[in-house]
C-alpha cells in the first residue's frame, strides 16, 4: 500500500468531523410511509370507515370501506381528508388484514360498525388533516351533480373541494358577524316587483326569479342589496359570475353595502393558499356570503337562503374538467335541494332563462318599457344595402353613419368599438360580391396575417394570382378585421385621439371618462367612467353567420352586453351595429327585448325538439369505438340518435379546444336526444355503458358530454 493510501485512511480532523454532524442534523429527514397497521387494534366504536377515493373511473364510482386503527379513531371523523391503500388484491392478505395497493387520496363519508364487504379490509392509511371539509350538504349536491352529468363522484369532488393548504388551515377564522339590517330598495325600485323581491328575501322567504337587468352600473349594486336582504334573515348567499372583473364590481358593492368582513371573495386571482383560506372561513360558518367564479358554486355555505348566477349564458360558466358541469344547473339543483331563493340574472336573456319562466318554476323580474327606454342607448343599424351605397364603407370598411358617430361621441366621452375576432385580416372575401376566398388546391380559406403574401391557411400553399370564381374580380376584403387591425385605421383617421385594445392578451377593467377610442374583442369591453358616449358593433353578419344553434343568442348577447356600457339615449348615448336590420336578433336589439327574442327561440327550438326543450349528450371518439358504444348502450326507448357525424380534423400544431380530438385523427360525434322527463335515465344508460366498457376493457377512448352548450 503506497503512502498516499495510508493517508487517506487517517481520521478526519475534529472540525471536519463536526461540520459532517452539523449537515446531517440539517438534514430533511425522509418520511415514512404510511403504516399497514399490521396487528394493531381496530377502533372499538364504529370500527368501519366509508371512503371515497379519489379514481375518477366510472366503474370504480361507489364507497370503499377501510377499517380505522384505534390510534386514528379521534382523527378519523367524517368529511376529513384520508390516505388509503388502493388496488390490493385478494392474495393480499396477512393477519386477516388486506395489505399493498398503491396509496391514494380520499375523504371520508362516514363511520360504520360493520361493513357489507364480507372479506378482510383494508386498514386506513393516514388521516392527512383533522379538518372536516365534506359535509353531508356538500357530499349530497356532489352526487346529484356526478348523476346528472354521466361523470364519477371523486371527479365532482375535485371541483368542488379546493387543493388543501396547511398553513391556511392552521390559521383561525374570524367570529362571524351578527346578520345586518335588511337594506333599502335602492335601484330595485327601477323594477316593477324589485323591492318585493327584496322584502320576501328579508323574510325568510325563497322567491325565484329570472331578472332582466336594465343597462347601467347599478346591476353589481343591486346584486348587493339581495345577498344583504338575505343575510339579514339569518341566511347565507352565494354569487356565481363569469370572470375575475365581474367578481371584482360585485366584491366592491358588497363591501359598500354590507361592511368589511362580512363576504368571502373566491377567484383564481387570489392564489390556491389565499382562496383556500376564504373556503375554510365559509366552511367554517364564520363568513355568510361568497362571490366568485364558476368553481365558487360548490361554496359550502351555511344555512343557505339564496344563490345568484349572473349572466348565465357566458360560456365561462361552463366548466372544462370532468363531468363538466355548468354553474347554472348546478345552482338550480342547490336551489331545489336546500329550498333556496334563486336569482338569475343578466342584461341579456337565455332560452334556458326563458324556459324556467316559461314552466313558472321562476317569476319574470324586469323593468317597464319606460324605464328601459330611459336606460338603454339609442341603437342604430347599418346593412348591406347601405353599405353597398356607401363610398366611406368601401374606402375604410365602416360606413358614414359609424364616422359621424365616432366623432360625436369623442366630444363628450371615450367610444366603443367591438370587433368579433383578434388578429390582423384572418379571413379574406372578395371585395365585390363577397365570397370567402379559399385555396384551390385544398379548398381552405386564403389569409394574409401581418400583411404578408397571400397564401392557404390549411395546406400553405401561396395564391398569388387569386382572382373569384364567382364574379372574377381580383380585389379582396376582410371578412373579419381584428382589434389591431382595427385600432390602427382608426388611430390614422382620428390621429390626435388616443386608442386603446383590449382583448385576449390584455384585458382592460377600466377607461377614464375622456375622449379616447377603445377597440375591443366581445366580453372584453372595460367599463368607462360615466359611461361610454357611443359605441359601434362591427362584422355583426359574421357573428350571426356561426355555425351554432346558439349564434343568434349569442351575437345578442354580446351587443347587448357592449351597448349596456354606453349612456342612456336621454344622455345623448349612441349605438350603431354594422348587420342586416331585418334579422330577428338585430331587431330585438334595436327594441331592446332580449326576453322577447329568447321566447321566441324556445317556441321554435320545442317545435323542433331541440335543448333546452330536450335533453341531449354528445357521444365522440374514433368512428368505429362511437359505433360501438351506441350499440351496446342500453339507451331509453324514446332516445333518438342523431349521426355520427365526422368532426373537423384538428391540425398537427394549430389551437385546440377543450374537448377536440388529438390532432390529426378522425372522430365522429353522435347526438342522443331525448324528450323531457327523461334526461335522468339518458345520463345513466351513457354512465352504465361507460363503466361496463371501462371495466372490461381499460382504457375506453369515447367522451360523452350531457347538455353540449355548442351543438352546431
């Protein structure tokens, strides 16, 4: 051994020797892993704990019974979260206790003496927090939601029991408050039963209502005054609005009208730690009323005397995730359950709004056409005939009518201007007679973004020498011009005016009251200081021209949702819609009916059978897995199977929407409609065959979606 070795076989220097100790004490030491409880004594009281686990698996949608170790038996009580042992098999099994699986999360519903599994059990692994956060409320509006929608009680669950945080469960939640005194009418007054609305809710009653809110900035206010009516009874509230501005202006009133500390805001923008501690206070009982987004519609809020939902046709309120539910129907279930009051509202009105009046499961709560007309902007139309006269349309794209209004309104105040789509020229139209131009080879639609070379937007393929099948001309227009696009014409024309955008990448809560130009993509229109002075709906034929059942209704939706943020006409406020004046939601516009126009589509869509008359699920996948399914679902006899159809093949690399196919493969899509009364028995055929497919066989590549708020 060389002298080198037999020095490195010296001790270590006693410094070295306690900076070693010093690290290995700083240490993290590793976790164990939950215990099998191997020979440990069971709990002598109710031995037996119900679980559910968290597989989203539809064959796996029903409790699983654990037994409780005595050292867990204070901890383990009902609605805490649980780890359990999941997947063992019946080989597993020493000492008469099921043991392996891989661990998962749960809760735990309830304790039992026995339990109806006759084998061994498994023992609970862990009670991860002592704190309960699944009541039987919850759990019971979980389930009903998990039935309704063809999906698993653990996927409900997920949305409806927020991420836990320890640091926000260690911290106490404030005493609640005593209830308020009932408010004063305020605005309600506007409305002809308002302020009986508000004194049934004060009572302790549970009035149903649909309300079609007047344009203006009182609708947040007025939202308000309900929820403290309602807490004035002793009662919680809960508010569901579409997206973090709305939750914003109604958070505001409610601090205005109720005071600090009295409501628990719960938006994403809050981060998972803060809005986990809202959560808790409500659970908790030491906060009465919630506002928030779509997830806030599980709020388990105590004693529950009210829920709001706030422009329910937004599609915001339609949840992504599994079994992707919708805030509206989720809202009517807590209201028939708990016996609730219940507010629908918005400037606009649904077909499913009208339907509930329609049934008279809700009473109608609007305004007399007096008062409307004092409210509501002076709505001009623009159409094709128009147009076509117009030297300024063909020059610039917007008609005189839309200049002369844009100048008028920027001597008093900043102007509107909503466009359909974001982007630079995304779709092109010959300039003549207006036929989409599109690709010879491929028959895609021809763009040129960033004013580049013209050229295919499906295959790529330029077309430089484009001229129109139909008519030969060789000048080509935008069917759809963008915010940008938009904002910079404008910016040339009006040069010492300043123009703002809002849209997809920057959202504007709010513009001053000075004269400025701000163009806007739908939904994404900041509210002005004293309200807008004018404002112009551009491209109105391409929202209606969708291919949706919904694109009237949705195309007034959006105007009446920008023309509710301009002055009213005594004040001197201007709307001007570029579409055709004779189609149906263009006139409902200009009178300002949404009700009207929502009748009349329900009437239409019951003669045709479509939702919301009828219930309906869309049943996608590869053409030969759809097939099979809908042969071998035991669908209700009065079912009917529209399809399948093919669904458009999403590109390698291009945008994807929830629920598309993976790029480039082919599915269909089949629609199984069934009258009313028997949507119930549709979603669990569809729930029944899922399961039954997915036990048999693994994976299972058809989605079934109950109520598709897009059915083309």
């Amino acid at each position: 051994m060389s002298s080198e070795n037999e020095r490195s076989e010296e001790p270590a220097e006693p410094e070295q020797l306690a900076l070693i100790r010093e690290t290995v004490r700083k240490a993290k030491v590793p976790r164990a892993k939950p215990r099998t409880w191997r020979g440990a004594a069971l709990a002598k009281e109710l031995p037996v704990a119900r679980v559910v686990v968290d597989k989203g698996s539809l064959h796996l949608d029903q409790f699983f019974d654990y037994a409780v170790p005595e050292e867990l038996d204070e901890t383990a009580r009902p609605g805490v979260r649980v780890r359990v042992r999941f997947g063992a098999g019946a080989h597993q099994v020493k000492n008469g206790r099921r043991e392996g699986g891989r661990l998962i999360d749960g809760f735990l519903v309830e304790r039992r003496a026995t339990s109806d599994y006759s084998g061994p059990l498994a023992a609970l692994a862990d009670v991860v927090s002592p704190e309960p956060v699944l009541g039987p409320e919850l759990l019971g509006l979980a389930r009903a939601v998990a039935d309704r929608y063809a999906g698993s009680l653990a996927d409900v669950l997920t949305l409806a029991v927020p991420p836990r945080s320890a640091r926000a469960e260690g911290r106490l939640s404030p005493e609640p408050l005593p209830p308020p005194n009932a408010p004063e009418p305020g605005s309600w007054t506007r409305y002809e039963r308002g302020p009986a609305f508000l004194d049934s809710l004060a009572s302790g009653g549970a009035p149903r209502a649909v309300w079609n809110a007047l344009p203006g900035p009182y609708w947040a206010e007025e939202i308000a005054r309900a929820v403290a009516a309602t807490l004035a009874s002793g009662r919680g509230a809960l508010v569901v609005v579409p997206d973090g501005r709305a939750a914003g202006r109604v958070d505001a009133a409610l601090t205005t009208v109720l005071g600090e500390g009295r409501h628990a805001l719960l938006t994403a923008e809050a981060g998972p730690e803060k809005r986990y501690e809202q959560w808790l206070a409500v659970r908790r009982g030491a906060v009465r009323a919630v506002v928030g987004t779509r997830a806030a519609m599980f709020a388990p809020v105590r004693d529950l005397g009210l829920v709001v939902i706030w422009d329910d046709g937004d599609g915001s309120h339609s949840e992504l995730h599994a079994p992707q539910p919708h805030a509206r129907e989720v809202l009517l279930l807590r209201a028939a359950h708990d016996r609730c009051a219940f507010l629908l509202g918005g400037t606009g009105c649904t077909v499913e709004a009208a339907q509930l009046v329609e049934s008279g499961w809700a009473k109608a709560l609007n305004a007399g056409r007096e008062q409307v007309r004092r409210a509501a902007p002076l709505i001009r139309t623009v159409g094709d005939g128009e147009l076509a006269r117009d030297e300024a349309a063909r020059a610039a794209r917007l008609p005189s009518l839309a200049w002369q209004t844009v100048r008028e309104g920027l001597k008093t105040g900043p102007v509107l201007v909503q466009v359909p789509r974001r982007g630079y020229v995304p779709r092109l139209a010959c300039e003549r007679c207006r036929t989409p131009a599109r690709c010879r080879h491929c028959a895609g639609p021809l763009e040129a973004p960033e004013q580049r070379e013209l050229h295919c937007g499906w295959c790529g393929r330029g077309a430089p020498d484009w001229h129109c099948l139909a008519c030969g001309s060789t000048r080509l227009r935008a069917q759809v011009v963008g915010a940008r696009r938009t904002a910079e014409e404008l910016g040339r024309a009006f040069p010492a005016v300043p123009v703002r955008t809002s849209g997809r990448d920057h959202v504007l809560d709010s513009v001053p009251g000075r004269p400025a130009l701000v163009v806007s993509t739908p939904g994404a229109e900041p509210v002005a200081e004293g309200g807008y002075a004018a404002a112009l709906l551009l491209d109105g034929w391409a929202m209606l021209g969708r291919p949706d059942l919904r694109a009237g209704e949705e195309a007034l939706r959006r105007w009446i949702d920008a023309a509710s943020l301009v002055r009213g006409q005594a004040e001197g406020g201007t709307v001007v819609v570029v579409a055709e004046p004779t189609l149906r939601p263009v006139q409902a516009l200009v009178r300002w009916d949404p009700v009207g126009h929502a009748q009349r589509e329900l009437a239409e869509r019951a003669e045709l059978g479509f939702p919301p008359v009828s219930r309906m699920a869309a049943v996608t996948g590869p053409p030969e897995a759809v097939e099979g399914f809908l042969a071998a679902a035991g669908l209700p006899p009065d079912a009917e199977v529209l399809g399948p159809v093919p669904l458009p093949v999403v590109r390698p690399g291009g945008p994807r929407r929830p629920g598309d196919p993976p790029p480039g493969e082919q599915w269909d899509r089949a629609l199984v409609r069934v009258p009313p009364g028997s949507g119930a028995a549709l979603a669990a055929a569809l729930k029944q065959a899922r399961a039954g497919r997915l036990a048999r066989g693994g994976g299972d590549p058809v989605r079934i979606r109950i109520d598709p708020p897009d059915i083309g």
